[in-house]
C-alpha cells in the first residue's frame, strides 16, 4: 500500500499563529512551521505565495446561493418589508418557483461550493443543521450552535423546509453559554429595527454567546451596551447596502469609540440580497468603512473563529487541521494580498490536508495526498480539483455560474 506523504510548501509566506514564516509542512494536520522539509516530503516552492488560514465565513443560508439578488424596491426601512415582497414573488415568480423545487441536497451543494472556491473552509449556516449537510458540504459548517431567524419570523417560516424562525428566548436559552447563538438583529433603518436590541436585552439574551448579524439601526448606546454584554456581531456590509442603502458603522466598533469595542467577523448572507462569495464581500467591506487590511483579514480568519467558537479554525499553528489556501503575492501584506485575489486566482485550497481545488502547477500536493484530480474551469481560469468534487458539479442539476468540468 502507498501511503499519502507530508507536503512542505516553501519559499512561501505562512500567515501563523507565530508572524510569518517561510515555511509549512502539514498532511492531515500542521506538522511544522518555519522547519525545513525532511526525508520523504513532496516539496512545492510557491516563489513567495502567501500560505493563509482558510477563511471563515461568519453567516451564510447555504440553501438559497442558486437564486441571484433579489429585490422590489430601491430602498427598504426594514427586513420586514423586503420578506413582504419576497412573500409575494414566491407566490407568481415562475424561476424562483423553479430554484425552491431543486432538491435541498442540490442547492446545499452550490452553497457549500460558493464557499469553497472563495477559500473558505468553515462557515455558519444560519438555519438548522440538515441531515443534508453532512455528505454533501466539501468545507466544514459549524454544528454546534443555536439560532434564532429573527423576532419577525419567530413563529413564521423561516427554514428550507418551512421552520419556524423560533422563538427567540426559547432558543437563546436552549443554546449552551459557551456556543454561539446567531439572531437577526436590527435588519434595518427604521423605528422598529432600532427598538429590537431593547427587546432582546429586555428578554435576558443579550450575552457574551449572543452573535448578532446586521446590527444596521443599533445605535452607539446601543452598541456600548452589546460591548459590556461581550457580545459580538456579524458584518453583512454588501446585503445591507443593497436593501437599506447603509450597513453598521463598524469601523467604530473595531476602534473602541466612546467605550464601544465590539469583536466583528464578516459574512456574505446569501446570494439572494449579499455578495458573490467572501473574497467579494471584503472588498464591499473595505467600500463600506476605513477599515484597514489587517483588521478585514482578522474578520475572516481569528475572529470570525473566535465569535463562532471554533478554535482550531482560522488559524494556522502546529497541530491543527490543514485547512488552508495560497494565493498569489500581489501585495507585501496578507490582507492586502486577499483585497486583491478573486477566486479564479486562488492558487489551493485544502480542508484537513486534502486539496480539493488548485492551480495546474501544484498538482504534485494532490500526488502526494494520494487525491486523484480532474480539470475544472473558475471564471475562464485552468484549474485541477478533486475528482470526486468535479463529478459531482458535472452532476449537479444546479450551475455555479462560470464553474465547468473542463
């Protein structure tokens, strides 16, 4: 029997726990960094590519990644009124009718292949965790988490297949203290959308688990009292700006302004009101706030796995999972490096050692993780990916736009 070998990645730029490093060695799991190869190891100089943590995407409905944006108005006051339409358009729009009726396993799929190919190894799926997810997701998606839709959809449908949004303090308190729980929150500009942090605080949820995606109308008192609470938020700069034309001004949070420190990590929401994928959405965030490089960086890889609770996620250190991406070194910072990469760019992408999606020239990591590979094309790039992932795109009743077995 021929066994998978150790691949050390060289003359590279290694974003680790410890600086950076020239250097990674890893099969299943980090071996070493910053070591020289040893005896056995399939070398692969990356002439000064960037080796990162794979990204983290903080929020996310996989199932709803097939549709395209969607919308009625220019502008909403508040979620409430976008679901009114969408309530409406579900009723009469025959392509929408025709994207519900894919199996769930099918447009779970694509959701998970957005991520992949943006780099992303783990992400948050705000709805339940569905038997589905577990053979069909190429990346990891957090299980161990509670939810909540929103207070507007508590007792309407909210899931794939119709769940009920769910009470929120029923499940905030059925959610245990050191996991996270994920709620809409003030999804909006308007009166309403302000009061609802009141509401939740009034209700007792507001906690250091508490994970609150938008934030769009809450407040600088407001977001003080989410600070002392240790609460954190997701940042959906590119949904909000194209339902409410703003999004949270985050760029306070990060500095700490007036006592309001908040930690912030970035998620795409879906497609049907957010960006392409999360390499997309930074360069929204970066649009949105004066927020530096680093600071975006730290929202898809440390902090979004720390809001989430994921330890060994979003971080390269000896031990961990291999969960990684290269990209090219268009800048001399990793998170300039990433403002500038689309994924058609994205050199590799490995989940637990296993490289599932890479350029042509490094098809020696695949040799030596024993993973056979077959062409794929991303946005008119040559790629190789894992054989088994390729067959199941050619098979997909769903087309990722611009991805095709080549």
């Amino acid at each position: 029997m021929i066994f998978a070998r150790a691949v050390s990645l060289v003359n590279a730029r290694v974003v680790a726990d410890g600086g950076i490093a020239d250097s990674i060695r890893f099969s299943s799991r980090v071996l070493s960094i910053g070591e020289r190869p040893r005896h056995g190891d399939t070398v692969v100089d990356l002439a000064g590519g960037f080796v990162l943590p794979g990204l983290v995407n903080a929020h996310d409905h996989l199932e709803l990644n097939h549709y395209g944006r969607i919308k009625v108005r220019d502008r909403y006051a508040n979620a409430s009124d976008w679901i009114a339409d969408m309530t409406l358009r579900l009723a009469s729009d025959q392509a929408i009718r025709a994207g519900r009726a894919f199996p769930l396993t099918e447009r779970l799929f694509i959701g998970g292949l957005k991520n992949l190919l943006a780099g992303v190894t783990t992400v948050a799926h705000h709805n339940p965790f569905y038997a589905e997810l577990r053979p069909t997701m190429p990346i990891r998606v957090v299980r161990r988490y509670g939810w909540a839709h929103s207070f507007l959809l508590e007792g309407r449908p909210a899931g794939a297949r119709g769940e009920p949004g769910g009470d929120v303090a029923a499940r905030w308190r059925a959610t245990p203290s050191d996991a996270p729980f994920m709620v809409h929150l003030a999804e909006g500009v308007d009166a309403a959308a302000r009061d609802e942090l009141p509401r939740l605080e009034a209700l007792g949820c507001l906690a250091a688990n508490t994970v609150i995606v938008h934030g769009v109308a809450i407040d600088g008192d407001g977001w003080r009292r989410v600070a002392r609470a240790g609460a954190g938020l997701v940042w959906c700069p590119a949904s909000n700006v194209f339902l409410f034309g703003e999004t949270a001004r985050v760029h306070e949070l990060i500095a700490g302004a007036d006592g309001a420190r908040v930690s912030v990590a970035l998620g795409t929401d879906s497609r049907v009101t957010g960006s392409r994928d999360l390499l997309d959405e930074l360069r929204a965030a970066r649009e949105s706030a004066p927020l530096s490089p680093e600071a975006l960086f730290r929202m898809v890889t440390c902090d979004a796995a720390a809001l989430l609770r994921q330890s060994r996620a979003g971080r390269l250190a000896v031990g961990v999972p291999a969960d990684l991406m290269v990209i090219p070194p268009r800048a001399d910072e990793p998170g300039s490096a990433l403002l500038q990469t689309a994924r058609r760019d994205v050199r590799l992408v490995t989940v637990e050692g296993r490289p599932l999606v890479g350029d042509p020239a490094l098809a020696a990591v695949f040799l030596a993780r024993k993973v056979s590979s077959r062409p794929l094309c991303v946005d008119a790039a040559r790629k190789i990916a894992d054989s088994g992932l390729v067959r199941r795109i050619a098979g997909c009743p769903i087309a990722e736009p611009g991805v095709s077995a080549a």
